[in-house]
C-alpha cells in the first residue's frame, strides 16, 4: 500500500476547499458591458477575469537574459577580427 504524503493532503484540502467556494458563489450576477447586460454564475465570472489576467501577465512578463545569453549577444555585436 502506497503512502499519503504531505502533499497529497495538501492538495486534497485546496480541492476541498476549492469545491466549496464554487458551491457558494453559482448566483447569477449581472456583467454589464457597454450596451449589452447579461447575467452569468459568478465563479465564471472570476474563472474568465482570472484567464485574462494569467494570459496578460504571460504576454507582458519579461524575463531575465542568462549570462550566456548575454555573454553571445556581446560577442555578436563585436566587429569582426577584434578579441
């Protein structure tokens, strides 16, 4: 028999958790955006805000150049025959 570690439980009382917030906030809400108003369940409301803000911060992050990145890009830059 395998064992439980501390991340299984872990996991198992955020998904716990998880299923409780969703039970709690399937109320309709009204979204009103420009001139059309509909109304949906809030936890998509939150699942669809919550995608466009993880899309946006992929689109716009900057990530840091490694060393040799840098060290490449330098050495390309140099003109040819200098050391």
């Amino acid at each position: 028999m395998k064992k439980i570690d501390f991340k299984q439980v872990f996991n198992l009382i955020l998904i716990g958790l998880l299923i409780v917030f969703v039970v709690q906030n399937m109320d309709d809400v009204p979204v009103r955006y420009m001139k059309w108003t509909f109304d949906i369940p809030l936890i998509i409301l939150i699942v669809i805000v919550f995608c466009i803000g993880f899309f946006t911060a992929k689109i716009f992050r900057r990530t840091p150049e490694k060393k040799e990145d840098k060290k490449l890009k330098n050495e390309l830059e140099k003109p040819p025959g200098t050391v």
